[in-house]
C-alpha cells in the first residue's frame, strides 16, 4: 500500500512565496490607486453652467483591470452618455471636467484600488456619485460599506437586471 503512495506525483506548495506574490501585486495596486491626486479646483457657478438639462448625465465606467464595461455597454440603459475608461489619467480628466456625472466601479477587478478612489472622489468631488458593482452583493454587505469613508452613492450587485442598474445610476445622479 506505501508503494501505492509513493508512486504519486507530490506538489509542494512554497505558501510564503505565495503570500509574498499576492502582496506584491496588492502593493501595485495599492500604489497606482494612491498615486492619483486630483485636483479639486471647481467653480460652482461654472459647473452649474456647464451642464444644460438636454445634455444626458455622464456616466463614467471605470474600466481597471477588467473588459467587462466596454464588453458590456451596449446593453446598459439610455439616455446616459457613457465613457468606457481603463486607467487613471483618464478618469482624472474626467473628474476634472466639471460635468454634473457618476462613475460606476467594477468592485471585484480591484477592491483596494476602488476603495481608495471612492474615498478620494467623495472628498475632493462631492458632487460627482459613485456606484459600486460587485458580484453577488448582499443589501447588508453593502449597507456596511456605504457607511465607511470609501462608501458609495449606490450599490449594484452582478448579475443584475438593467433596471436595477438604470435606478442606482439615477439615486448616484441626485447629489
């Protein structure tokens, strides 16, 4: 019976290597989320402005380290003008464009990164909503999260129906 045992492939699994890669990759992200710094310098009058109340609300879904809002998009509910972004600089233009407008997170492609950058835009653009997507989201799992300082507008969990998302971008959209 030993023998039997012995003729068995055997994986040997270095779990402190493991630990080390998975921190490394978590401080990489952890580094591009806190090297944002946006520039909060907006004029009130000049948004209010800028904003007609023909033009569609801007929803902005960020993209990091996932595909499934560009794969997805054309699916999602009208009359909102989405933008598909993918990386930072480009979600920085468009916090700084001072439109009246939401960004809807993937919460599972980053966790950290989203926490951070929730925090961030509810300090320095309080008038731009938040959504948070997660898979499989529970009301109170969400209701835990939107009181912490990295809480969002509005929560969607995946799968979801377009209705669900259309009304969480509306709640997100009435600052």
């Amino acid at each position: 019976m030993s023998d039997q045992e012995d003729d068995k492939p055997t994986v040997v699994l270095d779990l402190n290597s493991l630990r080390e890669e998975a921190k490394s990759e978590q401080d990489q992200l952890d580094d591009v989320a806190s090297e944002i710094e946006f520039a909060a310098a907006v004029d009130d009058s000049e948004q209010e402005e800028s904003q007609s109340p023909e033009q569609p609300l801007s929803v902005v879904l960020f993209d990091f380290q996932s595909d499934f809002f560009s794969k997805n998009v054309g699916s999602f509910p009208s009359p909102y003008q989405y933008s598909v972004v993918d990386n930072l600089k480009e979600l920085n233009t468009h916090l700084q464009s001072q439109k009246d407008q939401v960004v809807v997170f993937n919460y599972n492609a980053a966790p950290k990164a989203v926490n951070q950058l929730c925090a961030q835009i509810k300090t320095k653009f309080p008038k731009i909503g938040t959504v948070i997507m997660a898979k499989n989201l529970s009301e109170e799992k969400a209701q835990q999260h939107q009181n912490t300082k990295s809480g969002a507008k509005a929560y969607v969990s995946a799968p979801f129906k377009v209705e669900t998302l259309k009304a969480a971008i509306q709640k997100a959209g009435n600052l």
